[in-house]
C-alpha cells in the first residue's frame, strides 16, 4: 500500500524533482539566515556606532598604543597597498586595534603614547577623534555574494516545488541566480570602496534580490500567458 504524502499519484521524476527541491531550498534557506543574521547583526553595530559618533555620544576613554605594525601587499584582492595597524590598552587592561588603509591615514603614533579613544559599547570608533571603523572589509564583501544568491535559490525552489521543471534549465532558477552573484559581487565591491555609508550593503542586497526576482517575474508571466494562448 502506497504511503500518503506529496505527489504520491505524480511520475517518479516528479518525485524525485520536487524532493530535490525540498532539500536546495532547506539547505539554501539555512544559509540565508545564517547569513542574514550575520550581516544584519553587523549592519546594526556599524550603523548605530556611527549614529552614536555624528551625535558625539561615544564614551571616551584613556589608552596606551602598545604596538604599531605596518603592512605592505602587491596584488591580491585589494590591489597594492599598505595598512597600519595600531594597538591599544586601557589602563583596565581593555584591548583594541585600528586598521587604517593606505599611509594617507596613517597615525602618527608612538609606542608608549597614551591616547583618547571613543567607544560604543565596547567597539573601538575613534582614535583622537577620528573615525577608524572600516565597515565592509573584502573578506565582508566576498562573503556577501553568498546572500542574494542563496536567497534567491531559496524563494525560486520553493516556488517551483509543485512544478516538474528540472532545478537548472528553462526559464528555472540556474540564470536568476548567476544574475544575483554578478549583481552582488559587482554591488559589492563598490560597497567596499565606500567609505563610512555603514547600512550601504542594504541596497545593495536589494538591487542583488529584486533585480533576478523581477526578471523571473516577468519570464513567468510570458510564458503561462504564451502557454493560454497555445
């Protein structure tokens, strides 16, 4: 006797279609949670340290550069380049570093210094009152393709779960969800050549969702409208 469930009366391959679906969109569903925790946790710490920076509520606080390293890179993701990276201590034994890009900003600092920090919540802000939190770095942005292009694989498969349409071919998921990686890693790289906009990954996952979505909106529409006709 045939067990109850889903499509017990389909073909097998309709079977077995939407039980792959079922498992691509629990599997990519996951992920775009983990990862709209992730960067939605992020985007909330950047937006409101910095909110709490222009509104000149930080906490200040004491502390001795302990370290001063420079960087220096020839190619790579980032191009050629250098970095500073400083070191401080509060005198509570409170521990936090400054990454400054390029030797236009670097600090003139000295080991042994004691200088004034601004805090939120713990998170370093400013050094000598000067804005030294890098919001999207590009391990950040390279991480960040993974979200539109997961979210979109999500919504499509669920969709498409009571449809026999194979997961990659037709007017299926394959293309709207190579379209929402270029969309991403092309948004997101200029997210990352933007400096202090800490909430500017919001439009760009927008434009990298909407943007797919709507392009399988529309190929939907034309052919269930082509399929009446015919």
């Amino acid at each position: 006797m045939a067990s109850a469930g889903w499509h017990d009366d389909a073909p097998p391959s309709a079977q077995e279609a939407t039980r792959s679906r079922v498992w691509v969109a629990a599997i990519f569903g996951l992920l775009t949670c983990i990862l709209l925790t992730y960067f939605g946790h992020r985007g909330y710490v950047e937006t409101v340290a910095y909110s709490a920076y222009r509104a000149g509520t930080l906490v200040a606080q004491p502390a001795e550069v302990v370290q001063v390293e420079h960087f220096s890179a020839a190619g790579g993701y980032g191009g050629n380049g250098s970095s500073q990276e400083v070191h401080f201590r509060s005198p509570d034994g409170g521990e936090w570093k400054s990454l400054q890009q390029g030797r236009q900003a670097y600090f003139d600092l000295e080991e042994g210094r004691t200088v004034r920090l601004g805090l939120w919540h713990g998170h370093l802000v400013t050094v000598e009152g000067r804005y030294v939190r890098t919001p999207w770095s590009p391990g950040a942005a390279l991480l960040f393709v993974l979200l539109p292009l997961a979210f979109v694989l999500t919504v499509l498969q669920i969709y498409r779960l009571r449809r026999p349409k194979p997961l990659f071919e037709g007017n299926s998921s394959g293309k709207y969800v190579g379209a929402a990686a270029l969309l991403a890693f092309g948004s997101g790289l200029v997210v990352m050549f933007i400096d202090g906009v800490p909430w500017s990954l919001a439009p760009a996952f927008a434009v990298s969702v909407l943007g797919p979505l709507a392009w399988f909106t529309v190929r939907e529409i034309s052919e269930r409208r082509a399929t009446a006709r015919g």
